[in-house]
C-alpha cells in the first residue's frame, strides 16, 4: 500500500507519474484530499525550497518538482472544491508595471500553490490599481510584487505606496526580484522581502501565521 511519504518523495523529486499514480493510490486507499496536501504536497514542496536556498537543487529542478505537485493537484483541487474546503489564505502576485518577466514570479506561484494557499496570478505589467482591485475582489491577505528591470522599481514603490494608502486591513505586501534588496523593501515601506522562492513561503507563512 502507497505511504504518504512516497508521495512527498515523489514531488520532491520531480517524479510526475509516480506523484499521479501515488495521489490515486492513496485516495483510493481512504486517505483525504486535504490530508494529500497538507500531510505530502506540502511537506515535498518544503523539501524543494530548502534544498534551492542551500543551493543543492537550481531553477530547473523546482520546476520539475512543481510541475509534479500541479498533477497531484489536478486530481485533488477538484475533489476538495467540491467537499467544500478551501485554502486558508488567498495570496495575488503578479510583475509590476511596465515589466514583463514572469519567470520567478512564474516559480513563486507555483511554490505558494505547493504550499496550500490560493494564488491569483494576475500575469506581468500589472498596475497598482489591478493589484488593489483583485485584493479586494479575492479578499486576499497577501501580494507579492515582482520586478527584474531596474527601471521599474519605482513603479513597485508606487504600487506600495498605493496599496498602503488603501488600507485594507491585515493586507500585506510582499516584494522580490532581481535588482531587489532587503534595503529597498524597506524604503518602500514592503512587509517583507524573499530573496528566492523557497523564502518567499516561509516569508507567507510568517506574516499570515500570527493572524490566524
């Protein structure tokens, strides 16, 4: 009988059709769609993060094991909506203005996913006002704000201001990219900054834990 820690292995690993054969598996051996999330996708994605901070997995291998999770979820999303269970939190990320990369932004979202919150991706060269009408809409607790252009920095230090202007309670706002720092984020007035998408979760679960 499949375990549920041969399912978090296989997500960890990137391995797409033991991860699909392990979900139906352990479904049909009586195990739960939110048990699969938290009790293996979850665990297997935090492998994932921890092993990229140390440097011991790069890009193309978090995508492979995301890209695993997403088949487990395709299974699993539809059997949890309808059992009437949702994530605890709704996160909106999205690059800013006038940028139109979306290769981290791309990776975060996958890993929030992995990490069992609800993600509204709202794409690339997203204005400030997108952001704070879709927070509002989805009733999000958390954005996260991407750039990799230099030049458009100041509009991610726009779309804080104008979200903090709004104030909207217990929303917070969370900053990355490649030309940005932890110096930066804070001149701005960001809660937080990830330097990667492995510190972008636990950066998640630390500023939503305490409300909870």
């Amino acid at each position: 009988m499949a375990e549920l820690t041969e399912l978090t292995t296989a997500v960890a690993t990137g391995q797409r059709a033991a991860t699909l054969r392990l979900t139906q598996e352990l479904l049909a051996a009586g195990h739960t769609p939110s048990s699969l999330v938290e009790r293996a996708l979850v665990p297997g994605m935090a492998i994932v993060g921890e092993q990229f901070k140390r440097n011991e997995i790069f890009v193309p291998e978090m995508l492979i094991a995301a890209r695993a999770m997403k088949e487990a979820l395709k299974i699993l999303e539809p059997l949890l909506i309808a059992a009437g269970i949702k994530p605890k939190y709704t996160v909106i990320i999205g690059t800013v203005q006038g940028d139109l990369h979306d290769i981290g932004k791309n990776l975060i979202s996958m890993m929030w996913r992995g990490a069992g919150f609800a993600v509204v991706d709202l794409g690339t060269n997203v204005s400030a006002e997108r952001y704070l009408a879709a927070a509002l809409e989805h009733q999000a607790r958390l954005i996260g704000l991407s750039a990799l252009l230099t030049t458009t920095m100041p509009a991610m230090k726009e779309t804080v201001r104008v979200l903090k202007a709004a104030g909207v309670p217990h929303l917070r706002v969370v900053v990355g990219g490649a030309p940005i720092t932890q110096q930066f984020a804070d001149e701005i007035g960001a809660d937080g900054y990830a330097a990667d998408a492995g510190s972008a979760v636990e950066l998640a679960h630390r500023l939503l834990a305490p409300a909870a």
